[in-house]
C-alpha cells in the first residue's frame, strides 16, 4: 500500500483544516520540544496523507507551492466518498474553493473539485477505481451470490429427492414380491430400513459438516485479511520511522559541520589577533581587528549554541523513533504469531472439509450398492412372473 505527501507552509493549521472539511483522521502527529507540529499523518478510510513542512531540503528545489506558480498543480488527489453531495456541502462550509462544483461524471456517480487554504487541489466522488463501480452497484453483486447459493442447495435437495425415491421405489418392490411368493421377510424389510435411516443420517451429516467448513473458511478469510491489513500498517509506520531516524542524523550531521566550521574561524580569528600584538606598528588596525573578532566570536557563539540545542533536540527525536520502531516491530511480530494460528486453523478446516468428502465418498459408494440390489431385484420379479404364468398355463386344460 502507498501514501501520498504534501507540503504545507502551517502543517497544524492544514491537519485541523482537512479533518474538519474533509473528514479525515489523525494517525500520526510529530511535535518538536516548543509543541511545534513539524509533521502528520492523516487517514481516509484505506488511504493515508503524510503531511510535511515547506523547508530547505535536497527536494525543495524540484517543487513549488500552488501560489508561487499562479495557482497551478500538476498532481491532485482523488478519494471516493459515499455520498458526494454532502461532503461537497460541508468542504463548503468550512472554506473550501469549489473549483468543479458538484455533478454527473463520466462513470454514471457524482463528483466535485476544490483547493484547500493553501492551493492544493482535491477531487472527491463516489466512484470506486479498485472495483469499477459505484457502491449503488454493490446490493447487486450480492444478489447473485445468492442466487448462486440457492442454486447448490437446490442441487442438494434434488439429490437428497432422488435417493429418497429410488428408496421408495425399492421398497415398493420388496412390498409388492412379499405377497405371492413370501420371498422376502421381515428381516429384510427391518435391514433395508435400517439402511434407508443411516443413509439419511449420512446425508445430514455431510450436509452440517459442508455449511460449517464453509463458515470457518469465511471466517479464516477475513481474519487473515484483517492480519494482512495490521501487517502492512506495522510495516509503514516502521519504514516511516526509519525514514525520521535518517533524516534527524542528517540534521545532527550538519549541525555538526557547522559547529566544525565555526571552531575553524575562532582559530582563525585567534591567529589574527595575536599577529595584531606582534605587529606595534599596526597598533589601530589590530585594534579594529581585534573588536571585529570578538563580535564575530560572540555571534559563531551564539550560533554554536543554538546549534547545540538542535543537536540535542535531534537525538531526543530520535530516541523517540526508536522507542516507537521497537513498538512497531512488537506488534509486527505479534501479526505474525496470529497469522500462524489461523494458517493452523486453516489446516484443521482443511482436514474437516477432507473427512467430509470422504463420508460423501463411502455414501455415494452405498448409493451405487443399493441401486445394484434394485436391479437384481427387478431381475428376481420377472423370473417370478415368467414362472408365475408358466404355472397357470399349466393349470388351464
């Protein structure tokens, strides 16, 4: 997953502001020691916007703000929202500039455009780019996932009312043979019935072990997203934490260097006043030297100082990012342990679903068994009736 940055002169202002207007959450807020907010990160359902601070950097000479090109952007975020009208309304109401006021768009829902209070261009609508559609289409994605739930049950009845006829049907047989020729007994009538029980016994109870493997196996699904999920926001926040790591040890190197620097020219200016004492015959000009060098060492002083200060500054925060790296890699490693276990129920569901298929297996094998028993039965009732009319015709003179 990826976020998007942007620059802002007022990072507070602009994080109350789109929380406001925009709806969206708070997930990170990162304040120097003067309560300074220096940077955030905000959320929009799945999406999440880092905001930065305007300032002297590497990248700052290959971007400009909207108001220092004419108000012009050459990117803009677009996020979906379920209804667009009522976010444009109150993107309206805390300020926004509609710049594209609300309408139809191309893909049949409704969108609008607007610039922030400091020239960002925003695009919000309902279309949803991840699923082609507009959420109005979702209720008819689940339509037919139930039509196509009723037909596999309308399968399994048809196939639990052709065992139960072919049953019928058999008995119909025995009931029909038992009175002219006393063939079959009770025995069995009492067998076939016992076999017509344990068949509908079966048959139930691969039906309960199917719904149930089914459900475990939704259920497995959406925990192992929701694992997913937590994984890949642990992942982010540490690779957003080591980002912050570096970036404060630049800081710290420069300032460093600029302590370096300021050390040289006190050197420097040290070695020009005691050439100044040497030198008699340039008494006023050592003089002048010597009042100009101490007011430069007096400000690299001060300069020192404060750089002194962000050093310090700078290693707190990083002392702070590495407290929250090693919370991040915690619950990393706990997403891990929960996405073993389900892997492990997973299998156990597996191994449910696999027993059930062989009990449907053993059944249909039964099935075949009594449908073979069905046919010599037919077979053993006309042998009877052939004989049957062999002996009246023997009886007639």
């Amino acid at each position: 997953m990826s976020s998007v940055a942007l620059r802002y002169r007022d990072v507070a202002a602009a994080s109350d502001w789109l929380c406001a207007a925009f709806g969206f959450q708070r997930h990170f807020v990162a304040t120097s020691e003067t309560a300074v907010v220096h940077y955030a990160q905000l959320t929009f359902g799945s999406a999440m916007l880092m905001l930065a601070p305007v300032r002297d950097t590497a990248l700052n000479r290959y971007m400009k703000q909207p108001d220092e090109i004419g108000g012009a952007e050459t990117q803009s975020c677009y996020l979906q929202v379920s209804d667009a009208d009522a976010h444009c309304a109150k993107a309206k109401s805390s300020g926004a500039e509609i710049i594209l006021d609300i309408q139809d768009d191309d893909f049949g829902g409704r969108s609008y455009a607007c610039r922030d209070p400091e020239g960002h261009i925003w695009n919000f609508g309902t279309y949803d780019p991840w699923q082609g559609k507009h959420p109005d289409n979702l209720p008819a994605q689940s339509a037919v996932t139930d039509r196509r739930g009723v037909r596999r049950w309308a399968i399994v009845v048809g196939l639990l009312a052709t065992i139960v006829a072919s049953m019928v049907v058999a008995r119909s047989v025995y009931i029909t043979l038992r009175p002219g020729q006393g063939i079959l007994d009770t025995d069995s009538k009492e067998a076939e019935t016992r076999a017509e029980r344990a068949a509908k016994e079966r048959l139930n109870t691969v039906s309960m072990g199917r719904e149930g493997a089914e459900q475990a196996m939704r259920a497995t699904l959406e925990q192992l997203g929701r694992e997913r999920i937590a994984k890949e926001t642990a992942e982010r926040a540490a690779e957003q934490a080591g980002k912050r790591v570096e970036e404060e040890r630049r800081a710290r190197n420069t300032a460093e260097n600029i302590v370096r620097e300021v050390r040289q020219e006190l050197d420097r200016m040290r070695s020009a006043k005691e050439h100044d004492r040497r030198e008699n015959e340039q008494l006023d000009r050592a003089r002048q030297a010597k009042q100009l060098a101490e007011r430069n060492a007096e400000l690299a002083s001060q300069r020192a100082t404060e750089e002194q200060n962000a050093k310090e500054a700078a290693e707190r925060t990083a002392r702070e990012l590495r407290g929250q790296l090693d919370r991040v890699r915690e619950a990393k490693e706990l997403a891990e342990r929960n996405v073993e276990q389900v892997r492990q129920r997973a299998n156990e569901q597996n191994s449910a679903r696999e027993a059930a298929e062989r009990a449907a297996y053993d059944l249909r094998g039964q099935l075949s068994r009594e449908r073979s028993a069905k046919y010599a039965a037919l077979k053993i009732a006309a042998q009877l009736r052939r004989q049957l009319s062999q002996v009246q015709n023997a009886k007639q003179p």
